[in-house]
C-alpha cells in the first residue's frame, strides 16, 4: 500500500472537520514564550498524519519560490540527516514559516518534566544505534559527532497560559491527536510504522516513491561519507523539485485543510 497523490488529496479536501479538531486539541496546550534560539529547530519534529496532510497543503499553497526552498531543505534534510546535523525545512531565519499550524511536538517543546525528556531521549539514543547498526551493515560508518548529538532540554520556554499542565496532561492531548488520526486508517499507521512520522521520508517518497527514496539515500550517504562530495544529490533535487511541483500544487484545497476558517 502506498500514498499517491491522489488518495492524499482527496484526504485533505474532504476533512475539513478533522481540522478544526485538531486545531481545538492542539489549542489546549500553553502558550508559550522564549528567547528564539532556535535550537529546538534543529531537528524536523514528530508529527501526526492528520498533521503531515495539513503541512503538505500548506507547502503547496506557498509562492513557487518559497515553496521550492521548503522542498529542497525537505530534501537535503532527509537524505543527509545521517551525516549532517541540518535543521527544520520549515526554519526561515528564527522564524518558523508554518508556525500557526506547527505540529503538537512544537508547541510542547520546553513543556515536559526534564525527567519525562530524559526518558524520550535514552529511547532516541537507543533506536540510533539500531540505525547505526543498520548503515554499519552498509558498509557506511556515520560520522561520530552526529551520533553524539543530543538536544539538551531547553530552560527558555516559559508558558504565557495560567493553565496548569504535567506530563500526563500533555500525554493525553497527544492521545486525542491520535485518536483523529485514527480515523485515516490504515494510512496513519503507514505513516508511522514505514514513515516513522518523519514527513521529510513521506514526502520524499510521496514524490519519487518510497522504495527509490530509500535507494536513492544509500547511494547519496555512501559518496558523501566516501568521497566527500553530493553529486548524486545534486543530480536528483532538480528532478525532486519538478515532480513535487506537480504533486503538492493540486493538493491546494478550496477552502480545505488549511483554510478552513482557522488561520
């Protein structure tokens, strides 16, 4: 079972609903302020599949020259992130394009207990090294400082809301997301169990097909850990960049995911 572009779109334009649930349960989570930093965007975020059809429909109603920048930092972020540590597509500066429709794991950054965000960052660290292995088994040794790298937990992030929250509050307005995304079965479980809720590998893959993105990513990581160049990704953006082109244009709903009277 694959996503086309066609199943996608016919997703985004007929859940307008779903939308304006999501935006409900996300609302519940404090606001927040910090210093801007950014390092929290250091890293393209966890998303939910009702978040990722949002997202996509937002990247193609941008203009055709910010839209493209989105799609070629999708891009590089996705089949470089094993050797480079590079930030979120969605990164302009230190703001964020997408920010009123950022995903629940934006704005729940800072939020949780550092005990909670310790526990999440040994599971990171453990299915890195099962990546790890993997690439070993390619015959590619990643370079150490990317696998050394942890987000350390932010001190920056204040909540503006009077709301009181813990981790259990935040757990469960996750919860709530899941359940919407539930009723896009069996896709929200393709999305995370062979996306791994990585939009940059589904929408990649959304536009070359899944099995070349995983080809095409072996080969671009092996020269650049080899030979230390990017020829082969080079030689593959222009091509990503036209067929994404005609992939998220039509997805521009009317009055859909995106413009349902939320923003």
């Amino acid at each position: 079972m694959e996503m086309s572009r066609e199943v996608i779109g016919s997703m985004i334009t007929e859940n307008r609903q779903l939308l304006r649930e999501l935006h409900e349960t996300r609302e519940q989570v404090p606001r927040t302020i910090c210093d801007r930093r950014t390092c929290c965007c250091s890293l393209l975020p966890e998303s939910s599949f009702l978040e990722f059809l949002q997202l996509l429909e937002a990247v193609g109603r941008m203009e055709s020259k910010e839209r493209q920048g989105v799609i070629s930092k999708t891009a590089a972020y996705y089949f470089l992130n094993p050797i480079d540590r590079g930030s979120c597509p969605f990164l302009s500066g230190t703001d964020c394009l997408v920010y009123e429709i950022r995903p629940f794991t934006c704005r729940a950054y800072g939020l949780w207990s550092k005990e909670f965000y310790d526990r999440q960052a040994e599971i990171s660290r453990q299915a890195k090294m099962q990546v790890v292995a993997g690439w070993k088994a390619l015959g590619i040794d990643l370079p150490g400082n990317i696998l050394s790298f942890r987000q350390e937990y932010c001190l920056n992030v204040k909540a503006c809301d009077r709301v009181p929250y813990d981790d259990a509050f935040l757990n469960d307005i996750w919860a709530e997301i899941l359940t919407l995304d539930a009723r896009f079965a069996p896709y929200d479980s393709l999305y995370r169990e062979r996306y791994f809720s990585d939009l940059s590998f589904a929408l990649i893959s959304l536009v070359i097909g899944t099995q070349r993105a995983l080809v095409e990513k072996v080969r671009i990581v092996k020269e650049a850990v080899i030979s230390g160049t990017r020829t082969k990704l080079r030689r593959i953006m222009d091509e990503i960049l036209q067929n994404a082109e005609r992939t998220l244009l039509p997805l521009r709903s009317q009055g859909g995911l995106e413009t349902s009277g939320i923003l």
